[in-house]
C-alpha cells in the first residue's frame, strides 16, 4: 500500500510519542536514583551518589540478589531439560493428544499468576509438608520452572521445526551412534535455541513476584520481593530507588546477549 | 551408553515415553493436579468456629459469590480492566508495530524492535513504582498538568494506565512479528486494484493481524486478569480479583472461598484460550 507523506509523518509521530512513553518512567527512576531529595521532589535540585553507596552497604537487598539468581539458576535448569523434552516430543512423534500439549506448556504462564500460586502452594504443603519437605527455596524453583519450561520449549520447537532430520539422519547414515548424532549434530543444531530460551526463562523468573509470594518458605526473600517489602517504607523509598535504577541497566545485558549469541530474533519472543 | 542409545533408536515408543514422561510428571500430575485440587477445594468451606477446612461438598461459595453485591462489582471491575488494558495495548501496538514494519528503514527496524524488547527485561515492580512516582500527589506529572492534585493521581484510571504501560510490548512484538510475515505485495496488490490506505488497512491488513493480536491479548487479558500488585502500588484503595483471592488467603485464612473466588479468572481464561486457539494465535505466541 502507498502511504501518503502526511500518514508516514503521522506513523512516525505516533512512534516517537509510542518511545517516549515506555521510556519516560524509566529514566525518571535513573534520575531519581541521583536525586538529592529523600521525597523525590521534582524536579530535583541537588544531585547526590550517596544512595548509590547505602544501597551498595544494603544487605538485604544483597541477600535477595543472591537468592533471586539462585532460583533463577534453578528455574532455568528444570525449565532447559523438561522444555527440551516436550519439544523432541512433539516435534518428532506422533502421538495422541499432541496437539493438547502447546496447551498445556502455555497454561502455566496463560492463567493468572495468583492462581497458579495458590494451586502450588497448597498442593505444597498437602504432599510434600507431609513428606515433611516445608516451602523453602526449592519450591520457589519448582514454582518458577512450571512457567520457564514453555519459553524453552518454543525456541526449541521453532529451532527443531526449521531444521528438521536430514541432518541427523546423513549422521547415522554415516555411521554415527544416536549419542554421537546428539553430541555432534543435534545439539550444536539447538544450542542457540536453548540459550535463547535459557535466558527467557532466567528473566522471567528473576522478575515474579506472585508465584514467589505463594511458594517461597519463610525468610525466602528474592529481590522483587524485598522490593516490594520496602516500596511503602518512605525512609527505604531512596535505596529502592537504587535497586530499580540497577535493574534498569542491567535490563540492556539479555538484549544484548541474545543479540551476539542468536541472531536479532531471539529473545523476539518473551513468551 | 551407545547399546542404549541403539536400543532406544529401535524403539521410537520407548524414546517417545522416556522423552514425556518427565515433563508430563510434572506439568499435568503436579501442576494440573494442584489447580484440579484446587478447584475441588472451591467446594469445601471452613468451619467458623474452628477455622479448619471442612471437606464436604457444598455450593456455599459460588452462592455468596453470586448473591454479594461486592463480588459481582469487583469481578466486572476486573473484567472491565483487562478489556480496557487489551484495547488500549491494541490502539498503541498497531500503529507501532506497523511503523516499525513497513515504514521504518531495515536498519531503524533492528534498533526499534530493540527498544520494544528492552524495557520488557527491566522488572514489572519497577516499572510499577516509576509510575507511582510519576503519578504522586505533586509528582512529574501533577506538575505537568499544573499542579497537585491535577493529575490522575491513584486509582482506578492509573490502574488501567499502569496495567496498559507493563503489557504494551508484549502487544506490540507478536503483531510486529505478524505485519513482518505479510507480504509487501498483498498490500501492493490491493493498491493497484484502487484501494486507498485506509480501505487496504481495515480489509488486508487487518484481517492477516487478528491472529497475532489475540495472542497478545492472551497476555493483556490474563495478565491483567490476574494482577493484584500493580493496583496496590498505583490503585489507591480499588480492588481487583486478585486483591480478594490474596485477602482470603492471607487475612481471612479462607482458603476454600479464595479458590472458589480463583476460579472465574480460570474460568474466563480458559474459555478465552480455546476461542483464540481456532484462530491460531497460540502458534504466535
């Protein structure tokens, strides 16, 4: 279709205004992160680095960093095998209620946060509180992981989909034994994929806070969390304020990655 | 090792099983095991007196969700707020996604599509609490609009505009990816057959896009649907689902009627998921 002058200006106007929104916020917490003033009066008048340094000291927020990418590591982990899994699975076999699957990989991250909180923890504590295993840091990663595995399994089963076996069959024609074709074929073949959808899942994980509310054990404090915790202390307001700011340019660091790693449409899809 | 491998190669069920059987552990005993006790526990009630769960069959808690003014109003309240949040995610995304599509050069196209991405990396709460300060009594944007109290402020339209803000890109990535798949010569076609801009927009473009833009509804809809931390931070006193399933939970201990209460969002969602999967749009996700 030929766009008229005006309507490409249009177009373009509404782009800038469409940036400006999404990026206005966060540069506000980049700038109020400097900001002088304990309230965030606006706009500021003297810039400061001081909460740079007391939430450097903070160890609260230090402990939950580590825990957040402890569970994420964790997540990531189950979320990378059972993705992959499901994928190889549907991708290369035929079987009944195949087509139910992409259902059912989706319907952990579809459904309400809130929901599948609440239906893992109470699940928690009626199997596992009578194995005698309480809520803890591994039940955060179990929670997590249900919804990481379908990040994981899309990159795979797009990567899968796109090569399909001529490669892995010329391996075993060549005599190469199923694992040598897996080693030598098939996961170079996945690899970016697995990294795409590793470092999906990572970021969805380090960034819940609902499923964490329900599943994390007692002084299991992760970092949205801890945020979450000190949002309404207003005498907290600065070295939160800090942490966000980090979590903003830290955010760059995946785009990044997946863009040196996989090519400019991974991480295209967060789901 | 390898006379497993060969085993397992002459035996595709076997390889099929070994492949399925964890994930499906997990996905369908663990995790549709707990929302399907979960959903059973809707029916049980708590015992007044003793504050235990009573494990009888009862419709006590869909009657009082029925028959109480307050949780019809919330209900429609979220429901509202999700359809509110989706359409105005629509309004932004297409033309943007448009833009960056089939107006911008391929190079502009590189950088823009890593500018939508990169703010979905930064942290929901983050991103929810730059707006409690934008919106503050006196903050940014009072200050803009002449002074305190100008502005929004808390409530229920900052909700929507929150909710609108944290879901825009998820919107906007799945109908990029779709407007970049439609060939440029359809549009190209319908041009030289003497349809204006507008007129190949709403009978090519549009139809091609439905699919992608149910499934970033699935994320709009259901995010929103669910959200209660969002509208704590930026809603003032309004009250979501979720803030009702959290506070029979947690405050009120009332585990049964907190499902009964989850179960219209899961309702809703899983009705939503079967009338777009016809489309398609689950592919597009």
């Amino acid at each position: 279709m030929t766009l008229s002058g005006p309507a490409r200006w249009a177009l373009r106007l509404f782009m800038v205004a469409g940036l400006t929104f999404i990026y206005v916020p966060l540069l506000l917490v980049l700038v109020n992160s400097f900001n002088g003033d304990r309230t965030f009066a606006w706009p500021p008048h003297d810039l400061t680095t001081r909460w740079w340094s007391a939430a450097w000291e903070n160890e609260g927020a230090r402990q939950a960093l580590i825990t957040s990418i402890r569970a994420g590591l964790g997540a990531t982990v189950f979320a990378l095998v059972l993705g992959t899994m499901v994928a190889f699975a549907v991708q290369r076999f035929a079987f009944f209620g195949r087509d139910t699957i992409s259902l059912l990989v989706v319907l952990p991250i579809a459904l309400p946060g809130i929901v599948t909180g609440i239906a893992l923890d109470s699940a928690w504590r009626s199997v596992m509180g009578d194995l005698g295993i309480g809520k803890g840091l591994f039940s955060v990663v179990v929670g997590h992981a249900t919804f990481c595995v379908v990040t994981v399994y899309n990159n795979v089963l797009a990567r899968l989909r796109r090569t399909g076996t001529n490669l892995e069959d010329a391996s075993a024609d060549l005599g190469a034994s199923p694992s040598q074709t897996f080693r030598y074929v098939t996961f170079p073949l996945i690899r970016s994929a697995l990294l795409a959808g590793g470092l999906l899942a990572f970021a969805l994980s380090f960034d819940e806070i609902i499923v964490t509310t329900f599943t994390a054990g007692p002084g299991v404090t992760t970092l949205p969390i801890w945020i979450f915790n000190n949002l309404f202390r207003p005498n907290q307001a600065p070295v939160v304020n800090v942490v966000a700011a980090v979590l903003i340019v830290f955010s760059v660091l995946p785009v990044w990655l997946a863009q040196r790693l996989a090519g400019p449409e991974a991480g295209a899809s967060r789901t | 090792m390898t006379s497993l491998g060969s085993y397992l190669h002459r035996h595709p069920r076997l390889r099929l099983a070994g492949l399925l059987s964890a994930p499906l552990l997990w996905l369908v005993v663990a995790y549709l095991g707990a929302l399907a006790v979960l959903l059973v526990s809707a029916f049980w009630t708590v015992n007044g007196f003793t504050g235990g769960v009573v494990r009888r069959f009862s419709l006590q808690n869909f009657r009082t969700l029925l028959a109480e003014e307050v949780y019809r109003a919330v209900t429609l309240r979220s429901i509202g707020v999700a359809a509110a949040v989706t359409v105005l995610c629509v309004v932004l995304a297409v033309p943007m996604a448009f833009f960056m599509a089939k107006v911008a050069s391929a190079r502009a196209r590189h950088a823009l599509v890593i500018a939508i991405l990169t703010p979905l990396w930064a942290s929901y709460l983050v991103k929810a609490y730059a707006w409690r300060i934008l919106l503050a009594n006196g903050g940014p944007i009072d200050t803009l609009l002449g002074g305190p109290g100008h502005g929004p402020g808390y409530g229920l339209p900052a909700t929507v505009i929150v909710l609108s803000y944290l879901w825009l890109p998820y919107m906007i990535l799945p109908i990029y990816a779709g407007l970049e798949r439609l060939p440029d010569s359809l549009l190209e076609a319908s041009a030289d057959l003497g349809a204006r801009a507008g007129r190949t927009f709403r009978a090519v473009v549009l139809p091609m896009l439905v699919p992608s833009i149910f499934a970033g509804s699935i994320f709009t809809f259901s995010l929103s649907l669910g959200d209660y931390i969002a509208v704590q931070i930026v809603g003032g006193k309004t009250q979501l689902i979720g803030n009702l399933v959290y506070a029979n939970i947690g405050a009120a201990n009332n585990l049964p009627f907190a499902a009964a209460i989850a179960t219209v969002p899961v309702v809703i969602m899983v009705i939503y998921l079967f009338a777009v999967r016809r489309s398609g749009a689950l592919e597009e996700l």
